[in-house]
C-alpha cells in the first residue's frame, strides 16, 4: 500500500513538472516574439533586450539625448575685447581657467604670451632662446581679463609673471585653473623650467595665493602636486591642475601623458589622475585608483547633483563623451556628443560651495588652437551649452550638426595616402 502511494505522488509530480515546463516555454516563446513597442517605455521592459537597447536604460540618464541633463551641443561666440596683432603669433591667448563672478564681475586667467616672434614649434625647440618661444605656451605669463557680460573683456594685465631663474616656472607658467577657498584665492599652474620640446612637455605644479582676485598674487615658491615615481604614469607629466571643492577638500583633477611610443602618431596617451587635499598648498594625495578616466586631452570638470561630471574633449578611446562619477572617481559615460570645446574654463557657480546638489553649467571660454592657419596661434572663444538642471535650452539638445561640403573637404588626403591608393589602384591593374 505505501509503494502505490509514493508512486502515485511521484506521477502526480512528474505532471506537474511537464506542465510546468510545457507553461513556461509557451510564456518563455511569447516574450521573445513580441515586437518592441512603437511608443519606448519610460521604464526598462521586463523582456528580454540587447545589449544595446539595455544600455539605454542602465547607462544613461534619459532615453532620448533632449531629455538627458548631461547631453548637450555646444554653440561657439567670438570675443570682444582681445587684440592678437593681426593674427601673425606673436600674441597668443589659451588654456583658460574656469570663469568666476566677483565684485559685479566675471573674471578668468589665462595663459598670455607677447613675445616679438612666433613659436617656432616643439620640433625645433633647440633653436628656442630667451626671447624665441619653443612652443605656443613658451615664454608666456598667467593674465586675466575681466567682463561684465562674458562677451566682452577687458584684459588687465599679468596676474602671476614668471619668476627668477631657477625657481620652477621661470621659463614659462600657463595653463592656470582658480580655486576659492574659505575666503582667499588661488592660482595653480604649469611651472615649467625648460623650453618645451626639448625633451618633451615636462613640468611640474605651482601655486599662488591673494586675498582678492584681482591680487596681488604670492607664490608659494613649492611644487604642489610632485611627479609620480619612475615608471608610475605620471612620473613625467602632470598637466591642466584644476580643483573643485567636495567634503570640505580640494579635489583637484590633472593630466598625464604617458605610454609614449615614437613608433606612433600620436606617440602618447592621455588620461586623468585626482589629488586631494585639506589645505590648497597641500600636501595633496594622489588617488589609489589613478587614473580615474582613461581619456581626455584637458580637465574640464563641475559639480552635477552629488557627484561630478567632465568633459571628454580629445584624445583616448572615450573622447567626445560626457562622463559623470557620483562618487566623484568612478566615472561613467552619461551621453555622446561632438564639437566639445577644447581647453574648456566653464562658469561654475557652484564648482567652490561644497554643493551637495550641482546644477551643472552653461556657458565658459575655451580655445582655438591653428588661429589663422597657424598651429603656434591661440585665441580665447566663448562657448554656450545646456548642461544644466536650471534650465532646459532644447535648441541645445539637437541630435547633431549639419556640416557643409566645404567643412568635410578641408579633411582630405595627404599626398602620402594619395600615393598608397594609386599604388593599390595599380596593382589591380597588374
């Protein structure tokens, strides 16, 4: 009697189990075959998707780009105000830092180089002197201007001059980024002690500190941010310093060119370190996890909610993307975009506030480099965004740009691919 009734419910399981199945593979069969729907759902379908349309949902902030806070377009504005003598190189503006508003007015710092003859290129940086710059951020000073509009400027003059010889910078400082910390201004730069292109574009990092932006500025007369060990990725290069404030430190971001390999154009890569500190002369940690992005020619960073985002301009395999970290070191991208403006100092009125909540930018000025043909020549621009929360500018949110024929055909073949071509051409022939 026992064995006929563990048979019975053995069966009775076995069917169960086979209609089971038999349920499951007929629900299983319509939802692999049901069409994705006209209208996307605002939420993520519970069906199975590609890894693509996945990636919609997980990666980014919105579905569609005009609907995603950290995708934007990028409209460009000449300025007013700057004289470049013609455009023949002698004057050279660039490398911006990040726009501030103080005393009724916006205030940035640049790199400015005056010098009675143009760079005559890294490649021929031997033949550099005192008065011969190398290249185009040789020889020059970190100047300012000032505008009560952002659309016209009023250049007033050298903030931080080089210093004596042999005190780091005394060949040339540029590349400035502007801090404002619990009352009291800084300036970190580029402090370079030899001609660019001698044996690269080595230097380290400076500072200078004033109780008002319009100065007077007092060095440190320090490295702030000292080169990694040999063979570390930035034992050599630590470019484009610029800080922000979070937890009550200073977070400042840098550059390194690394990996440099003769055999390839471009011999080097391009990636992004953090460093932190308490106090804004340091002494300033580097991050364990460095490099914390894995592109980007320049540093150009804000406060977005409670994390931070950056701007991806050129370079590496992640370039022309905006990226954002809500812990403010593990960087995701959150949209694809293009015509990122280069060496980008944007308006942050937030980036030194300690913000829990940023809401994001929408304007600042960047650089043009090959002003007039000439690749030693670089002008200031304005550039205008939406990658904001404030705001919602849907002419900024369009999908792409139109480029004339005229645009694509000054991207043509150099003589050497005009060769290779004609020899494939002839060697159907044979």
């Amino acid at each position: 009697m026992k064995n006929i009734f563990l048979i019975t419910i053995g069966f009775v399981l076995y069917i169960g189990q086979i209609q089971a199945q038999e349920k499951n593979g007929k629900e299983k069969s319509q939802v692999t075959t049901e069409e994705f729907p006209y209208f996307i759902p605002k939420e993520k379908p519970n069906r199975p998707l590609s890894a693509a349309v996945a990636r919609n949902y997980d990666a980014y902030e919105a579905i569609r780009p005009e609907q995603n806070e950290l995708y934007t377009q990028f409209k460009y504005t000449e300025l007013k105000g700057f004289d470049y003598n013609g455009g023949d190189g002698t004057i050279t503006r660039r490398d911006p830092s990040k726009v501030i508003f103080e005393n009724g007015k916006y205030y940035v710092w640049y790199t400015g180089r005056k010098t009675a003859v143009k760079a005559v290129g890294m490649s021929r940086a031997k033949e550099a002197t005192d008065v011969i710059p190398s290249s185009d951020w040789d020889l020059a000073d970190i100047w300012y201007a000032t505008s009560k509009d952002g659309f016209t400027w009023e250049e007033q003059g050298i903030a931080v001059a080089r210093p004596p010889k042999p005190q780091a910078g005394w060949r040339s400082v540029t590349t400035s980024a502007i801090l404002k910390f619990k009352g009291k201004y800084y300036l970190y730069y580029q402090a370079f002690m030899e001609a660019s292109g001698l044996r690269g574009d080595f230097c380290p990092v400076a500072v200078s500190y004033a109780d008002s932006p319009d100065g007077p500025w007092t060095s440190a007369n320090k490295v702030v941010i000292p080169n990694g060990p040999e063979g570390s990725w930035d034992q050599y290069s630590i470019h484009d310093p610029y800080p922000l404030v979070h937890d009550g430190k200073i977070y400042l971001y840098y550059k390194g060119d690394f990996d440099k390999k003769p055999e390839l154009n471009p011999s080097k890569i391009r990636m992004q370190g953090l460093a932190i500190a308490d106090n804004p002369l340091g002494p300033f940690t580097k991050h364990p996890l460095n490099p914390v992005l894995n592109s980007g020619h320049e540093t150009t960073l804000f406060p977005y909610k409670e994390g931070v985002a950056a701007l991806i301009i050129k370079d590496g395999m992640e370039h022309n993307t905006i990226q954002y970290a809500k812990d403010w070191v593990n960087f995701e991208i959150a949209s694809i975009t293009e015509l990122l403006p280069v060496a980008a100092g944007p308006f942050i009125p937030d980036a030194f506030t300690d913000t829990k909540n940023g809401r994001g930018i929408t304007w600042g000025i960047s650089h043009f480099i090959n002003a007039g043909g000439d690749w030693n020549h670089t002008i200031l621009a304005r550039f205008d965004c939406d990658l904001s929360q404030t705001i919602d500018d849907q002419q900024m949110k369009e999908h792409h740009y139109n480029y004339s024929p005229e645009f694509h055909y000054t991207h043509k073949l150099s003589e050497k691919q005009l060769e290779r071509i004609q020899q494939q051409t002839d060697n159907l022939k044979n």
